[in-house]
C-alpha cells in the first residue's frame, strides 16, 4: 500500500511538475484530454455500433430481396416444368410406344423444339425427359447424360416425391461452350388419360443465373453475397472458383445454422458483418459478408475531425485554466513572501486579506497563528526567565545557611560527646553532599550522581536523628546512566522528613526506588510517617520553600515541568496514618554523548 501511494506521488510530481498555477494547469489539460479521448471512443463506440447495426439491416433487406428473386426464378422454373409435362404433344410422343428408329428420331425433333419454343426467353439452360423405356428427350443439347444425372434420376424414381431441387452440380452435357454449373430440378409426370408414370424430366438452370439475381444488389463496399447448403458447400457465388469450395471451418459456419440475423466475425485475419437468411425452397443460407472496416470509414474521418477541433479546445481552455490559476495563485505568492518576514525574525508581519473565499479563510487563519506565534515567543521568554529564577533557587537552596547551621550544630554536640569519628564521618559526609550539588554547574546529571547526592543527604539527617530514621534503596542497575534534575530527590526526602518521620512514633522509614516504565524514568520515595489530609497536600504543592533546604516540593515540580514538558512532573499519594509516596515523572533520556546496549530495552 505504501508503495503504491509512493509511486502515485513519483507519477503526479512528473505530470505535474513546477508551480501551483503550472501544476492546475496541466492537471486541467491532462483533465480535459483525458475527457475528449473517452468522449472520442465513447462516441467512436457508439457510432459505430450504429452504422454496423444499420449496415446489418441494410443487408437483411437485401438479403429479402435476393431471396424473393430467387424464389421467382425457381417458381418460373417449377411453372414450366408443369407446362412441359402437361404439353399434349409431350404426353402423346412419350406415351405411345416406342417407333422404329427414324419415327423415334423424328419425335425427338418434334420434343426438342416444343421444348425450346418453351425455354428460348427463359433463364432455364436446359430441359431432358426420360421416359420409361430409356427414351431421351432434350431441348437442345447434345447430349451425353453423365452417370451423375443418371445416378440423380434412380434416386429420385425411386423416392416418394414429386418433385426435388438437387444442388448446384457440374453437368457434363456435350455442347460447344463445354460443361456448365447448373441446378436442377427433378419432376415425375404421369399420363393425363390413364394416370400412370410415364417419365421423368430434368430442368436445369445455370449457376450464373441464380448469381445474376443478386449480383446487382449492393450490400456495401468490399461486401460479396453467397449461398451455402447444410454442408457448409457454396452452391452460388458472384466468383465462380469459390463454387464447391467448403466453409465448414469459418467461424461464421454454425452461428449461420442457426441464426437469420447478423454478427461480427473475424474471417482471414479481419473483422468482417456476416448476415445469414435462410431460403427454405432448397434448405440453402444466404449470406452476405462485409468488411466493418468499410462501413465505419467515415466513422474515422468523423473522429479525425473531432480530434482536430478538441485540440483547438484544449489550448483554449489551458490558456483560460493558467490565467484562472495565477489568480488563485497570486494571493498565495503574496503569503509566501509573508511567511518568509516572518521566518527572517518578523513577527509583525499581517497578511493583507483581500478575497472571503478559502484563500481569504488561510490567510485570517494565517494571522491568527501570527499573533498566537508571538504571544508564545513572549511566554517562552518569560518561562525561561523563571526557569533561571528556579535554577537560582535551586542554587540558593544549595548553599541554605539553615541546613549548614543545623549541621554544624550536630558537629559542634558530638564534640561536646567527645565523638571524634563521628565528627569525622559527618564533615566528610557533608563535603560529599556540597561536592555533589555543586560538581560541574549543570542542572542536569546522571541518576547515578543524583543518588549519590541524596544518599549523603540521608547519611548527615541519620547524624542529627540516629536510630529514629532508616533508609532503603531499589535501583535498576540499567537506568543509572539516564537523565535526571539535579536535587530532585534531595527535596522529596527532606519532605519526607519534615512532613512525614518528624511527628511519627518509633523507627522511620525512608524508600527510594529508580526504574523505568512505558519509556518514562520513574523516581519513587516513600515513607511510613503519619502521613497528610488532601489540604495539607494541596499546601504542600503551593510552597515553593521547604523548611530545610529552601526549595519545595513545588518548586521541584515546575522544575521537571520546564525541563521535561507539562506531561511530566511530580505524583503524590498519602494516606493518613500510613504514610505518603512521591513520584517523580522524567522522559527515559541519556547523557547527552553516552550509548549502550541497555538503550534499546527502554526505548
């Protein structure tokens, strides 16, 4: 996912390089071009499902009207074959029986032009009659009837019909002009005295009258009209080396079986109109085919033209989209040079409003955080004034004449006891404290040192208290080398004494823990003394001053505060009778300049 957000930010910034009012204008031009290029295919879509879908009715009505001219021819051929069989001239000569050879010649003289007289201003090519004794009657051919005819005529005597169209067929008839591609038509005729069979005949008609009937009829450029039977063989076509040829294998095939309307088919590589119509008389499918790329030609000079006309408009609207942008832009060129006073050190600084709309709106708000960014300036200052009065303090508190006084007393009575040692270990205990608290001049130490600090404190009140106070110390080894406020601890003892041991009957108890937790410094010090009510609490956090060392409860507070943030600070809880703990909140921060393994389990 972030990747994917990283790579569409990589695209845009290369889309849309340079300024605000550069970026808004090429998002409107690759706007509006996105826009024109799906309205031109849109468009190119529909027009042209419309031209295919009209170029297929188009066909279908052309389809009709090849089909009734064929049904014409074939009904003109039917009528004539009814005529010749119902001839009483035919019926007498191919009743009576057969005469000797030059009768019979003569007879089929007489047939052939009473046949002709019939088929001279007709399509049919030819006209043959069997009769039932192996007589041959024809309208003009010489004739040499083929065992293809032969083979047709058994079949058809032998069957229940009437009459049978057979399908396109080479007849091999010998005449001058050669063999023709002709349809023929089979019909049995009876004796109209007796009303028994009498013969056969056979009436072709050539293949090229059948394509004649729709060559004419335009189905669109590049477009061709063919018949095909069941068996996928064309029976019929404009181009006569096609005849026979098999298209059981074009796509189109069984859709045609199936269909009498049109679809698209890709036939030899290119997308091609296929409309099918079934011609019933000769279980024959019409079909028409058309290049889709001739009927959508115009289509794409159409869409050319289009094409011209939006680039015209996408530099119109770009040159009206930058203008419209350095407006929008203008004012916010005006806020930069405002932001960069105020990053030069200028607070003064206001943005001159000029407009109610969204700019206006970041610009009322831009002066709000102008003057908001000033006053917090002015509170810093004024926060880091009191920080160096608390540090002050702090160093006052260091050196309080109060808490040397009280500890030059308890020298001055082991002297008078004669406890030289101990005099010894007190002056030493509170050098240490004095070295301590003023090593170094930084307001920051280690924990390490803090501890220290607050150990030689507890080791000079034992001085003064003896075995009356007793003190514990937990200390993760691991938090040692983190940050810490000098004299943090320092305070919560004394307090711990002064509120809490001081009015309390038998041994006191003193705890300090140190350990960290939720990334956080935890400084804990507890004591079982008598304890405090919530007002004496609320009192001690209002005093700035601790009666010992000078520097409060509160004052320690606001220090971690000013160092570290409002979210840390001091923790308290008492329970009256009982005793109180103290918590101090630090950030689990090192000296600055100190690294170890130990930093990445308290991160």
């Amino acid at each position: 996912m972030g990747k994917g957000v990283a790579m569409l930010r990589k695209l845009s910034n290369k889309l849309l390089p340079g300024s605000i009012s550069t970026k808004i204008t090429f998002a409107y031009i690759w706007l509006f071009a996105l826009l024109i290029v799906l309205l031109a295919l849109t468009t190119y879509f529909i027009s042209s499902n419309i031209l295919i879908n009209k170029s297929i009715v188009n066909m279908q009505q052309n389809l009709r009207l090849a089909s009734e001219k064929l049904d014409m021819v074939l009904s003109q051929a039917e009528t004539f074959a009814q005529m010749a069989i119902t001839d009483e001239y035919v019926q007498d000569i191919i009743s009576s029986p057969r005469s000797e050879y030059l009768a019979h010649y003569n007879d089929q003289i007489a047939i052939q032009n009473a046949l002709f007289g019939m088929t001279e201003k007709t399509m049919i090519d030819s006209v043959i009659i069997y009769d039932q004794i192996g007589g041959i009657y024809g309208s003009g051919v010489e004739k040499d009837i083929t065992d293809t005819s032969g083979t047709y005529m058994k079949k058809f005597s032998s069957s229940t019909a009437s009459s049978q169209w057979v399908d396109t067929t080479l007849a091999n008839y010998q005449r001058e002009d050669g063999p023709r591609n002709v349809i023929s038509l089979y019909q049995k005729f009876y004796s109209a005295r007796t009303g028994l069979p009498i013969g056969l005949i056979q009436l072709s008609i050539n293949e090229k009258s059948i394509s004649q009937q729709y060559g004419n009829i335009s189905i669109g450029k590049g477009g061709s009209i063919f018949i095909i039977n069941r068996k996928g063989r064309i029976v019929s076509d404009d181009n006569k080396n096609r005849l026979y040829t098999s298209v059981e294998t074009e796509p189109y095939f069984n859709w045609a079986l199936k269909h009498q309307d049109g679809d698209i088919f890709k036939i030899n590589g290119k997308k091609q109109i296929v409309v099918s119509r079934y011609f019933p008389k000769l279980d024959w499918i019409i079909l028409g085919v058309v290049p889709v790329g001739e009927v959508t030609k115009d289509n794409q000079v159409l869409i050319r033209q289009f094409t011209v006309l939006s680039l015209v408009f996408i530099v119109i609207a770009a040159v009206l989209t930058h203008v419209t942008a350095k407006s929008i832009t203008r004012p916010l060129l005006a806020m930069k040079k405002t932001v960069k006073k105020m990053k030069e050190g200028n607070m003064d600084v206001v943005f001159d409003i000029q407009s109610r709309d969204e700019i206006g709106a970041l610009g009322a708000e831009f002066n709000k955080m102008v003057n908001r960014t000033r006053q917090l300036m002015e509170k810093i200052v004024e926060d880091e004034k009191k920080r160096k009065e608390i540090e002050l303090a702090a160093l006052q508190s260091q050196i309080n004449p109060h808490f040397l006084y009280n500890t030059l007393e308890s020298i001055s009575a082991l002297a008078d006891l004669g406890r030289g040692e101990d005099i010894v270990s007190l002056v030493k205990q509170l050098a240490a404290f004095y070295r301590g608290v003023l090593s170094k001049g930084s307001p920051i130490i280690r924990v390490e040192d803090e501890l220290n600090i607050t150990r030689n404190y507890l080791d000079i009140l034992k001085v003064r208290y003896g075995d009356r106070i007793s003190s514990h110390f937990d200390v993760d080894p691991a938090v040692l080398r983190y940050r810490s406020i000098k004299l943090l601890l320092q305070p919560l003892v004394e307090n711990a004494v002064y509120h809490g041991l001081r009015f309390k009957r038998g041994k006191g108890i003193i705890g300090v823990r140190v350990y960290s937790e939720n990334h956080q410094l935890m400084l804990v010090v507890t004591d079982n003394g008598v304890g405090m009510q919530p007002e004496k609490l609320n009192a001690i956090m209002r005093e700035h001053s601790a009666h010992g060392s000078g520097f409060g409860v509160k004052s320690t507070d606001e220090r971690i505060k000013l160092h570290f943030g409002a979210s840390y600070g001091l923790r308290i809880s008492s329970v009256y009778g009982e005793g109180t703990t103290i918590t101090a909140i630090l950030p689990l921060l090192r000296m600055e300049g100190e690294h170890d393994d130990t930093d990445d389990d308290h991160r």
